[in-house]
C-alpha cells in the first residue's frame, strides 16, 4: 500500500528539517568564533615588558619616552627622551570643489 502524506505532514517534516539546519548553522558559527579567537589569542604577543609613550613637541616631532615609577619617581626623577621619531605631520585633506553641472530628467 502507499502512504500518502498529507500538506501539514510536509509542513512538519520541512519546518524540523529548517530547524535542524538553522541550529548547526548556530553551532558551526560558534565554533568558528571560537576557533579565530583562540587564534588571535595565541598570536598576538601581548603587553611588552617595557612601556613606551609618544610625546608631541611644540616642532611637531615626536619622542618615545619611558616613565619613571617607584623610588626613582620618589626622588624626582624625570624621563628624558630617548629616540626620535621619523613620523610627519599630516598633510592637509585635499578639497574638493563641486557643483556647476546641471542634471534634467525626464522630459523632452
């Protein structure tokens, strides 16, 4: 004999078949998340042991510090530049002029 399904039998079976690819859609996209965050992770080499700061200067170039902390701040020590940097100001945006075209639709 032959099994005859009806239209809400195949409404059931399609809505379960959408659901169940909706959540491995879920599950694969998590796992992905996780797999490049752990890559990210184990690539990026984190903070360095010493810290360095960029000081501007009235010339507009730029030295990199180091702080000072603990008994050497105590007694007054300050932090003296200790390399230059070969960064340059940035240049002004280039500007654009528009207008002066005319546009008609439509029309003859």
């Amino acid at each position: 004999m032959i099994k005859r399904t009806t239209p809400g039998t195949e409404r059931d079976r399609g809505l379960r078949k959408l659901r169940s690819l909706t959540v491995v859609t879920s599950l694969a996209s998590v796992a992905a998340m996780a797999g490049f965050g752990l890559v990210s992770a184990l690539s990026n080499p984190g903070v360095q042991a010493t810290t360095t700061t960029r000081v501007a200067t009235d010339t507009g170039t730029t030295g990199s510090t180091t702080g000072t902390t603990g008994a050497a701040a105590a007694a007054g020590a300050t932090a003296t530049p200790t390399a230059t940097s070969t960064l340059q100001r940035p240049t002004q945006a280039p500007t654009v002029v528009s207008g002066g075209g005319q546009t008609t639709t439509g029309g003859s």
